[in-house]
C-alpha cells in the first residue's frame, strides 16, 4: 500500500533548527512540515505587519529556508508551513528570494491567503467564547482576528505544483493532512480518513514533544540525547495508518508513551476533536510499538465537520510592568519576603493604578502560591512584582519601585531587573466557514 513520509520541523516559532536539517537531509521524505504559530503569535505578527507592511511572517523563515531549501529540493522533498503568520504572500516573496540566492531555479511557492477575517468579524455580532462578550464591545482594541482555515487550499496548492506552501493560520494539523489528501486524493467528505490524517497531523504538529522532549523527567521518565533531539517522522498509507519513528540515531526516542502523551496533548474531548475539516474520533485508537523507536498508531475516526471555523482575535489587553531582584545566603527569604512587603506598600503609597498584582519568591511560591510552599529555607530567591495596568507610563512604576531596593530596601540586594511592555491577549469566536474565502497565489522563483 502507498504510503507517504512526513516530517515535523518545529513545533513552535523559536523550535530549533538543525532537527530539521537533520531530517531534511536523512528522513527521506515526501514533505517536511514546519508548524510555528502559537495562539498570539498572529496577533503578534499582525503588530510587526503594522508597522512594516514587508513584514509580519516568521522572524525565522530565513534561517530555515537558507538550511532546508536545498536539501529538500535535493531529495524531492515538498515544504508546508504556517510560518506566513500575518503576511504569506511577503513570506513567499522572501523564499522565492532566498530560492534564488542558492541557485534554485524553477522552484515553486504558493501563498494561502484569506485566514484573516477582521472586517467580517468586525462588522458582525459574535460572541467571545471565554467571556460570553461581543467582539464589537471590544471597540479599537482589537488588531486581528484569523480564521483556522483547513487542508483543501493546502492541498490545492500542492495540486498546482507548489514545492513550498506558506500559509497563515490553519489548524496546526491541517498541515500533515494536507500532503494526504493531495497524495491520496481523499475526498473533503471522507470523514473517516480526514480523521485518520488529522490524527497523524496531531501526532507530530509539536515535533520534538512525540520524541521525549516535553515528555523527559529525570529518574522517572529517562531520555537520552536531549541536546541532539531527533523530530519525529510519520508513515502514513492510503487508508490512514500510521507509524512513528525518527531519523536513526538521533537523539530522544519514540515510545508507546511518548505517542501517548502527545494524543492527548491540548485535547479537550477525544471523541470531538473539532477541526475546520473533521470532527476527529480518537476515543478508539490504539498504539503497537514495533521495535526501536517505531510505534503504529491505527483507530483514529472522523465525523463530519461542524461548518464553523474558530477565529482568534488579537487585542490589546492591557500593559504588564515587572521588576525582579535577587538575595542570597542567610535569611534570604526573610529578606525576600520583606522586600516583596515594602514594594507592596510603596506601590499603595504612590497610588500606582494597577488592576491585578503580583507578588513573588521566585522558586518558593510563584508557582502555587504560599499554601504549598515547603518548610526549607533557601540559599536564594528571586523576588518578582508584577502588575497589570491600563498605560505604559503607570506599569513602569511598578519595575522602578523594584529597582529602588537596591539602596532602600533589605540588605544584599542584587541583579535588579526591571521592563514594561503592552500585552496582546487573543479571545475566541465561531463564525460561519464560508466567511473566510482561502485562495493561492502562486510564485516562482
């Protein structure tokens, strides 16, 4: 039975690069993935875009496509990524750019354009899901809202003989489940392998996550190789079965556990995982290693999907001011606590508008608060204030009343730090698919 080569680049927008490299060059592939967006990273990206209209993709695209594009092109290998962010069509530009500079003549990119559904959001009435609000009350704070389109338009460009697709928002495994249906020529109905594929996309969208990365616990759950960490790569046939492996010898390893962890990974329901394309079944799946870093998965199920696409809204949410300080030796936390006591009572004294503040020995109790705190008395803590507040100028208060610990506060203070900075929170909508109308452009280098 045919059966398709797929590999995870990265898992998220700072993911390393030489484990893509390393399967770019060895992994024998049909496609290498890169998945890079993270719910405010589009918001984020939205902002860059703002102030450069040539900007907004990934700040790593370059480096990637510097290292891949030439082995990829090499081997046969096809590239889809999410790196696009909030400007595919400049980040096809810049990889034709790059194409060009290695000598890759005829090379093929496609830019999926139309995640971003901002006017259609702003001029209807949808409620936010967290709060039950509606986006419209949200007024001129909000700076995006980007639909998570799925695998037809992917899977269009591909059709047309894109040898690199650069999207904006999908669903993270709309990447992997696209190279199948195009390969396979699945139908956009067949649900039971929508849902196979879109298993196998969740499988390797966190790439070194399924490789005992996220998964290494020392003394508990051992890993070796860590700092070579090999990305997964997935085998997948005709009627959706799936294997797990990696690049030999490569670091990290592929378990029945490691796949068991990254299957549940950010899954609310496994019986309704809801994606633009499927609702996906995993309730039934089953795991077999199969030797040395090789595991099949098979069971994975699709319904139909539900007609609507989530959309993340970007807003400005508010202005976060921070200042941290350290102690050590005898009576640090003592001194710690006291220091956290008198920013407390400054921060009162001055009147610094803050609507949420807190309070931290950093290694002691900014974690799970005061209650669970143990006994021992600490070499050093870090002492953190921070707070939320409603304009730059009142959160940098708060990092100044930290930094003037040095000479009004406890004894010993050193390596005081201080920033203030706007924050981009991301609130979730539902809205008709048909709101967002995805299409490819086409390039060539």
């Amino acid at each position: 039975m045919k059966a398709i080569r797929l590999g995870a680049g990265a898992g998220y927008a700072g993911d390393r690069i030489e484990p893509a490299v390393e399967l770019a060059e060895h992994g024998a592939l049909d496609y290498l993935v890169f998945e890079c967006l993270a719910e405010r990273t589009i918001a984020l990206a939205q902002q860059a875009r703002l102030r450069d209209p040539a900007a907004g993709y990934d700040p790593l695209l370059e480096a990637r496509m510097r290292a891949v594009l030439a082995p990829c092109r090499r081997n046969g290998t096809r590239i889809v990524t999410n790196m696009g962010a909030a400007n595919p069509l400049a980040a096809a530009e810049k990889t034709r750019s790059i194409a060009r500079d290695l000598g890759l003549t005829g090379l093929k990119v496609a830019a999926v354009i139309g995640d971003d559904v901002l006017e259609a959001v702003g001029a209807g009435d949808f409620e936010i899901l967290e709060t039950g609000g509606r986006v419209r009350d949200l007024g001129n704070r909000v700076i995006s809202a980007n639909a998570y389109l799925g695998a037809g338009p992917i899977a269009e460009a591909l059709r047309q003989g894109a040898d690199v697709v650069i999207t904006g928002r999908v669903g993270d495994p709309a990447l992997f489940l696209a190279p199948l249906v195009h390969a396979f020529g699945w139908a956009m109905d067949d649900w039971e392998r929508l849902g196979r594929g879109t298993l196998a996309g969740h499988l390797l969208e966190c790439a070194g996550q399924i490789t005992g990365g996220y998964f290494a616990d020392p003394g508990v759950k051992d890993v070796a190789g860590l700092a070579r960490l090999g990305f997964p790569i997935g085998i997948v046939d005709e009627a959706g079965g799936i294997e797990i492996t990696k690049v030999p010898g490569s670091g990290g390893q592929v378990t029945l556990a490691t796949c068991k962890e990254q299957l549940l990974y950010e899954v609310h329901d496994p019986a309704r995982y809801l994606q633009p394309d499927v609702v996906a079944d995993f309730s039934e799946v089953t795991l077999e290693a199969l030797g040395p870093d090789r595991v099949r998965v098979t069971g994975g199920r699709g319904l139909p999907a539900t007609g609507l696409l989530k959309v993340s809204v970007g807003l400005i949410d508010s202005y976060i001011g921070e200042g941290q300080i350290s102690y050590a030796g005898p009576g640090a936390a003592s001194r710690g606590r006291l220091a956290l006591d008198i920013v407390r009572e400054r921060l009162e004294l001055t009147g610094v508008r803050a609507r949420e503040l807190r309070f931290d020995l950093i290694g002691v109790d900014s974690l799970h608060g005061a209650r669970l705190a143990g006994e021992a008395e600490p070499y050093e803590v870090r002492v953190r204030v921070a707070g939320r507040c409603d304009s730059l100028g009142e959160a940098a208060r708060i990092g100044n009343e930290v930094e003037t610990l040095y000479t009004n506060g406890p004894a010993g203070g050193g390596g005081a730090w201080k920033s203030a900075r706007e924050v981009v929170g991301v609130l979730s909508v539902l809205v008709p698919a048909a709101l967002a109308r995805p299409s490819v452009r086409m390039i060539e280098a």
